[in-house]
C-alpha cells in the first residue's frame, strides 16, 4: 500500500522568534496553511492509498475558519484516499474538539480514547490507533494484556499513536504494544525525525514535525510502501523553509573579510531562518567584524542570528589592558542578554562595565544614566 506519514502541523501556532505583528511570523503562518493543499496534490499525483496523521494537527484554542478550510480542502481533494487520524495533546479528542463537532468526509477516520482498528476494504489493512483526550498521554489501560489487540498475520498491522502510552510507572514504555507485532508503528509528538527502526521485529517510526516551528524541530513527510514484512519509506521536507543552526570556532580569525570567508560556505538557503553560533577564542577586532557581518547578513536573509559564544583572549594585541578586558567582557555579556543569560548575569555585567569605566579614569560614571 502507498502512504504518506506525517504529524505534528500544528496549523494556528506561531513561529519562533517572531512576535505579534512582525510581517515574517505571519508570512510563515499563511505558508502553513497551504501545506494541506500541497499535501493534496503530491497524493494525488503518487496515487496514495492511506494517509496517516499522527496528531497535533491544529492548535485547538486557535482553530478558525482558515484552518477548518485547509483540513477539509485536504480530505475533499482526496476522496479514494482513507485519512487516519490519532488527535494529540494540543488538538485532543475533548468534548469541544472540532474532531466531534465539524463534519468531515467519509475517508476520514479519526480514533477514539479507546484503541481500536479501522480496516480497509480494498487492501488487507488494518490501521489501529487511539486519541489523546486531553493534554495528557495516551491511556494507561493500553497496556493491559486482556486489550492488547491480537493481529490477524493476514493483514498489514499498522499503529498510529500520537504519544507513546505511559507504564506503569507513568514512563514512556512502546514494549507491550511492539510485542504484538505489528508491521510499522508510528508515534507522534516527538518533534525529531528518526528514520524507521527495527525493534522487536517491528518497523517504528516518529515523522517529526512536519511544518517546524522553532529551532528545535525537524521532520518532514514520509512517503513510500508498507507491505508485510517490508517498510519502504523516505522523508521529503514539505515546508519551504528551515530552521538551521551552524556552529563555527572563530579563533585565529581577526578581519571582516576572514569571518566572512569563514562563515558563508556555512550558511543555508536566504529563505531559510538561520542561527550561527560562533565558538572559540575571539579579540576586539573579531567582535567589531562579527557586529558589522551580523548587520550585513540580516538585510540579505530571511533571518539570521550572530550567537557569540566565544571567551575573550586576553592575549589580544589590541587590548591595553585587564579595564579592556573587562570591557569586553561585559559587552559579551550584555549583548548576549536578550538570549541565554538571566537577569542576575545582565546586572554583574553591568557591574563590569561601570568598574571598567571608573578604570579607565570615569569614576563619575555610576550607572547607565551618567553615560
């Protein structure tokens, strides 16, 4: 059987680093809610027989109009393709789930709290899956072997939860379900794509994200065959951008023409959302040369972040002493504020460069409002 696998679209959040009104973040919410369309067109060009969704598809507090179109335009452009849905722990299976109270097409099967199978007439399939209820893991009940489900080796056994159930001690535990054995297991929620392994004679499979949202996450569509015994399947990114993070050890660089030369072959696509952490030992005029590439790059891309996480050498030629040192110091500190660093770090930073100051013969210079 042909399939696409994928979860976690979660149409309605918005995108990392952006805040309210920033015409990027709303930019990359639109360009979410054409995902389903592109979706639809890439299923109906590879005659796929089953699609399956392993939650979060939505953002429940934030569903509207335009993601009730996007879902519906998915599955009404898709009539001979079965949707199998496993709702997560931000689009639950509540009493007001849009899952309960919106009418979807007849391909459409979405799982209830308890784990049961929907079998496919033209195919010997079965596809069985539960619903998160609320934001809470699947139910704990899976695990008692009277409901654990016995397998017609007849058929292809598939498994499409959103989370991994809980044990008995409220861990993470796939074990008892991987010891009936199913053909392909597939769980959502984990927003990092792994590839399908083998465990206990059994194909498992997280998707990842299938739209990223944030630095942290990755992921991406997979397509292929699932058939008894053989799981062909690839990953193919659906989203137009990344998020990217490149790292880079900087010492021994001092010019704006060596950062660049460093730091460009690294970079991805302009459209892509880039952070470049750089590393190592680093002097005044490497800093200066990082601030002017930063101010450089963000009028050329999408978005890109200078992240400086190198130690200030105290060997710099160019420092006249420790009170430049300190300086620096403070400036590392201070720029790096609105990132890692906490309010108790800004304040000693602050501190650092008032000393600097009165150091270096302005001892009326006290706090920021002497300068």
């Amino acid at each position: 059987m042909n399939v696409f696998i994928c979860s976690d679209l979660h149409l309605g959040k918005a995108f990392s680093p952006f805040r309210t009104g920033d015409p990027r973040g709303q930019l990359l919410y639109n360009e979410a809610l054409e995902v389903p369309e592109k979706l639809a067109s890439m299923a109906a060009a590879q005659n796929i027989g089953a699609i399956l969704l392993a939650g979060d598809l939505f953002e429940q507090r934030r569903y509207d109009a335009r993601i009730d179109a996007a879902l519906k335009g998915l599955f009404e452009a898709l009539p001979q393709t079965h949707f199998f849905i496993s709702p997560g722990n931000v689009d639950p299976l509540s009493p007001a789930s849009p899952y309960r109270t919106q009418d979807w097409p007849d391909n459409v099967h979405i799982f209830g709290e308890k784990l049961k199978a929907f079998e496919l007439e033209a195919e010997p399939v079965r596809v069985y899956g539960a619903a998160c209820t609320k934001q809470t893991a699947t139910g704990r009940d899976l695990f008692n072997p009277e409901r654990l489900p016995k397998l017609d080796p007849n058929y292809i056994n598939i498994l499409l939860l959103h989370r991994v159930p809980a044990g008995a001690d409220g861990a993470p535990d796939a074990g008892p379900l991987l010891s009936c054995g199913f053909d392909l297991c597939v769980f959502g929620h984990a927003h990092k794509t792994t590839l399908p392994q083998r465990v206990e004679g059994t194909d498992v499979l997280f998707p990842g994200a299938l739209i990223p949202h944030g630095f942290r996450d990755a992921g991406g569509l997979f397509c292929g065959t699932v058939s008894k015994g053989v799981n062909t399947l690839s990953c193919l990114p659906l989203f137009p951008r990344d998020y990217v993070t490149r790292e880079l050890d900087v010492s021994g660089v001092n010019t704006l023409r060596e950062l660049k030369d460093a730091v460009l072959p690294l970079l991805p696509r302009k459209e892509d959302l880039t952070r470049l952490v750089l590393r190592g030992t680093s002097t005044l005029a490497l800093r200066a040369a990082a601030n002017t590439l930063a101010q450089e790059l963000a009028e050329a891309y999408f978005y890109i972040q200078l992240i400086d996480r190198t130690e200030y050498s105290l060997a710099d030629p160019a420092a006249p002493g420790e009170a430049a040192a300190r300086v620096a110091a403070a400036s590392f500190l201070a720029d790096n504020n609105n990132q890692d660093v906490g309010p108790e770090v800004a304040r000693l930073a602050r501190n650092y460069v008032f000393s600097a100051l009165a150091d270096l013969s302005f001892p009326e210079v006290q706090s920021y409002d002497d300068i």
